[in-house]
C-alpha cells in the first residue's frame, strides 16, 4: 500500500469496499448464525463447542454460497450486457434470463462494461460495471 501510495496509484473499489462498515451485511450474516443455531440438529451427546463449531460452519457456508451467487450472477450479467447470452445449463439461467429480459426492455445500447473510472481531482470514483443508454428517466 504504501508503494502504491508514493506512485500515486489508487485503490480498487473492492479495496475500499472492504474497509467500510456494511451493517446490513454484518445483520445479514448475524440473521444466518441465529438460523443456523436454531435450525441445525444437535448429534446425541455431542459436546457444546463441537454443536457451536457446526453452526458457525453452516452460517459460513450460507454466506459463502451468497458470495458465489454475487459473483456468477456479475459474471452472468456482463455477458448479457456483451451478448445478450445466458448459459441455459448454468446454475443461475433462471436469475439471468430475467435479467436479460429487464436488459433488452430497459437498455438502448450498450457503451461499455467493465472500465476502471478514476478523476485526477476525485481519485476513485464509484464504479460502473455497465453503462447504457436506458429506455427509463432513472436508468
């Protein structure tokens, strides 16, 4: 970081994004815990902390399940953006093909996906995955 900072380059947004407090996703992952605790079964004599490590283990993998969603359904919705495909034998062709069909009623043209935005005067800027004319006033 500190050689980064003398060449004057920035951060990526996922950098950023991993410093910043993100309540709604702390309760989200809480909520998943407490599921977790309360919906596993507990094994015949098994001991507290062994019962407590397959909670938060099951909790983890519930988050981890939502992390691979986020990134498939990213991956998924560039194609769309690119290509107006879907990978009917993904795991989430359902989710991208109604995306697709919002994409086609809502978006004009296609300008670019994925371009790192930075200002000289702002540093990072927020980032914009997909740019588009849209069919909408708030698009």
């Amino acid at each position: 970081m500190r050689d980064a900072r003398k060449l004057g380059l920035l951060p990526s947004v996922t950098n950023v994004l991993s410093v910043i407090n993100k309540p709604e996703l702390v309760e989200w992952k809480m909520t998943q815990a407490v599921l977790a605790a309360l919906t596993l079964p507990r094994m015949d004599g098994e001991d507290l902390g062994v019962f407590a490590k397959r909670v938060v283990e099951d909790a983890q993998s519930q988050v981890k399940g939502a992390a691979e969603f986020g990134s498939a359904f990213h991956a998924g919705a560039e194609l769309v953006a690119n290509t107006l495909e879907v990978d009917q034998a993904g795991p989430y062709a359902a989710w991208l093909n109604l995306h697709r069909d919002w994409f086609q009623a809502n978006c004009v043209r296609v300008i670019w996906t994925e371009r790192v935005l930075v200002s000289s005067e702002l540093g990072l800027l927020p980032a914009r995955r997909t740019c588009s004319s849209s069919t909408s006033s708030t698009g």
